[in-house]
C-alpha cells in the first residue's frame, strides 16, 4: 500500500547541461549513505542517466514520460516508484518546460510529471558567467505555468565566495530558499560520449565514484531542508491501472554487455510480472543465445564502439543463425545493426555483421536521428501484431546506407503527428529498428 503522505521531489533546471545529473547523484548518494531508503526515476526516454541512480540508490530507476506512456502506466510507475521508499527523486530531462506540442500534461514535458503529482522543484542554476541575473531566471521559472512549484534552488558552478555571496542574496531576496550551492570544479562532472554520459559499468571504480558523489552532496546540499521540501500527490489506486508490454516469450534470451545495455526497467519488470525469464548473455564474450529460450532479443547499446570483436565472434553469430532459423529474434537500435550484413565504424572500416537482414549501417559519418516515435506495426513481431500501435523514440548516430530488401516492419511518425515513411525490416522470423518501443498507444 502507497503511504498515505509520500514524499518526493523532482530536479530541474532551464537548458540541458546545467548539472542535473551531478547535482542528482550527489543527493541519492549523501541520502543513501544517512540510512535512507530511496528510489528515483528520469523523465523522458534515457537509459544512461537511470543506471547512475540505480548504482547510487541500490533500487530499479523507471523513466516517467508523459507523451509515451499512457497515463495509467504512468500512474502505476509513480505509485510503485513512491510505495516502498522514505523518500524519491525524479531527475528532469532537458529544461524544465521544454516539450513538444500537444494535449496539455502529455507533451513529454518534466514540467507535466511535476504537476501531475504536486512534486516540488528544486531549481538547478548554472551560475557560471551571471551573479544576480540567476534570480531573473528563478523568479520566471517560479511564476511560468502556476501548478508547478519552485520550491527551492541549488546554485551550481559558482566560482567564488564572493560570487555565491551576490548569487545567494540576489535568490533569496525573490523569497526563493537556496538549498545547496556546488562549486565550479571540472572533476565533478562525468564523463560523457555521443549518447550521453559514459555508463556507470564502465567506470573502473563505481564505488569510489559514488562515494565521491556522497562526500559532495553532504558537504554542498542542505540536506535536512531539501527533505523537509519534499511531498506529493501519489495515491495507492494509481499501482492497478494499465497493463504492461505483452513479453514476446515465456524464456528470452537477452544480449547483455556493454555492446548491449539499452532496456527500459519498466519494460523488464512488466515481462517479469506477467511470468516472462530473462536469460541474458554476450556477444562480446562469442557467447550463442541459450537454446533452451523461446526468443531472443538484442537491445540497443554501442556495438559502433565494438564492431571488430562483434565480427570476430564467429560462435556468436553461427549461434544466433541457427536461433532465427526455429525461433523470433528482434533487434533494437544497435541490435538492430549488428543482425544487418556490416557496420561501418567511426573509423570507416567495414565490419561485417551477422546478415539475418539485409541492410547496412554507417557511423562514420554521424548524423543526429533524435525524437519520440509512434509506430504502427506492418507485420507481425516480437513487439505485437500488425496493426499494433507502439509509443517510444530514436536516438542514435547512424544510419542506413542500404537498405536491403526485406520488408518494412513498421510505419512511423514523429511525436507531432509528422509520418516519417517506413522503418525497421522483418525476414521470417527476425526483426529490427532503430524504434526503442516504450508503451503500447493508449
């Protein structure tokens, strides 16, 4: 049963890199180490940024979105997310009322999830460059849209005690409390690459680095005050409604490296619920998918940055041939290019791929493919039958350079309604898209 009172809080800030994630981190990490059990949870599609919170907060991070989920997902996703913990933190994408243009508290707005649920905003400035012109912004932040509330502000990247001083007074003087200020310092930030930060299974010490982070947030976020802010509206009828993504099988086998770690918690647990076994295994280990499985899935990831060892992994892909030959395979964005028959890598080299499908892609010349997707399926898959309708996004740096000649899986549109022609090809029993699926449409 959600308590009666849940408390909670969402981090925002005006623009994209302001210091989001690290100002997030740091306050799981310091309120995990005072014996506090949290939970947390990223607005809009990512898969980097949740991974950090769950290595910080030791619990599943679900992603809240407000355009592709439908609302009693959603509802159920915030219930679970608040039933369990003492306290959670919903770290916002983007700025706090960027969105696309729709139906009002459905447009993939942070600013929706923060409405929908009465949270309370604490307010992530990046004060590099300005003192007292912060406190324009807040104070337009504070009054933009009226069922959002500012309810504090953390200073970021100030560069002096005398410059904290003039940011500080000039916020407070608005009547907006400052509930932490970090210093501008190069070596809190994590290290990012073109799809986001560098992930958290690849840092070579995790544990240092989010003692790290626990050492920041006790030493710069006022702690006691940013609990005392937090609240919500969250009640335990919202933990029964919508139902989750039908599994596409009883035992999935489950490509699980670094080349492939792109799956959305929401979509695992919601197989998991319905009975579903996830089986996982490695293609960069040359590891076949088990034969004991009904289905195999590749999710997305950075097979670019792998593509030699992929090609070279001859077990792997004699493996998966004889899997698809019986049994559904369904590739996502990066699984997706390695079932095509080569992938050209940053450095222009062709590497050739495992050719259940015909198309090529290329990363050697980046291009930017960014943006929520409706698909409705053309063909039967592991994602549904024809007909079906699917809400999720794009958001990779390849692209087809040929496209084979299998037939399209999908017909696609953009998250306005603009129909973007077909995507994705299906032969016999195996499939793909660059289309991370997130919810069915409803």
């Amino acid at each position: 049963m959600v308590d009666a009172h849940p408390r909670g809080l969402m981090l925002a800030a005006p623009r994209s890199g302001a210091g989001k994630t690290t100002v997030t981190l740091a306050l799981l990490a310091a309120l995990k180490r005072r014996g506090l059990d949290i939970r947390s949870a990223k607005t809009g599609p990512d898969y980097i940024d949740p991974a950090f919170h769950s290595a910080a907060t030791g619990r599943p991070t679900y992603n809240f979105d407000s355009w592709a989920m439908p609302l009693g997902l959603l509802d159920r996703l915030a219930a679970q997310t608040a039933e369990t913990a003492d306290l959670f933190v919903v770290e916002a994408a983007m700025g706090l009322f960027d969105r696309i243009e729709g139906p009002v508290g459905r447009r993939g707005a942070p600013a929706d999830i923060a409405a929908r649920y009465q949270l309370p905003v604490l307010l992530v400035l990046d004060v590099s460059g300005q003192a007292h012109s912060a406190a324009a912004i807040a104070r337009g932040f504070a009054n933009h849209q009226p069922d959002v509330r500012i309810g504090g502000v953390i200073i970021n990247r100030f560069g002096s005690e005398r410059h904290l001083r003039m940011v500080k007074g000039a916020i407070e003087e608005i009547g907006l409390p400052v509930l932490g200020a970090m210093p501008r310092d190069p070596t809190l930030a994590v290290k990012e690459r073109h799809l986001g930060l560098v992930q958290i299974d690849e840092h070579p010490d995790a544990p240092a680095l989010l003692t790290r982070f626990a050492e920041i947030g006790e030493a710069h976020l006022d702690l006691d005050r940013i609990i005392a802010l937090a609240g919500a509206n969250i009640t335990s009828e919202m933990s029964e409604s919508q139902r989750p993504l039908t599994p596409p099988g009883q035992r999935i086998a489950l490509a699980r490296d670094m080349a492939f770690t792109f799956l959305y918690a929401h979509i695992v647990d919601g197989w998991r619920a319905q009975g579903a076994e996830l089986v996982p295994f490695s293609p960069l280990a040359n590891e076949a998918p088990p034969d004991d499985c009904d289905i195999c899935w590749l999710p997305g990831g950075y097979p670019e940055l792998h593509a030699g060892r992929l090609a070279s992994a001859e077990h792997f892909k004699a493996g998966l041939r004889r899997f698809a030959a019986t049994r559904p395979v369904h590739g996502e964005c990066g699984g997706y290019m390695i079932l095509g028959e080569s992938l050209v890598d940053g450095e222009g080299t062709i590497h050739a791929m495992v050719g259940l499908l015909g198309h090529s892609t290329s990363y050697a010349k980046r291009r930017l493919h960014l943006g929520y997707r409706r698909a409705k399926l053309l063909r039967p898959s592991p994602l549904g039958e024809s007909g079906t309708l699917l809400r999720g996004h794009e958001f990779h740096y390849a692209s087809v350079i040929a496209p084979g000649e299998d037939e399209p899986l999908a017909e696609l549109s953009d998250g306005e309604g603009k129909p973007l022609g077909a995507g994705g090809h299906r032969r016999g029993n195996v499939s793909g898209t660059f289309f991370h699926v997130i919810a069915l449409e409803g």
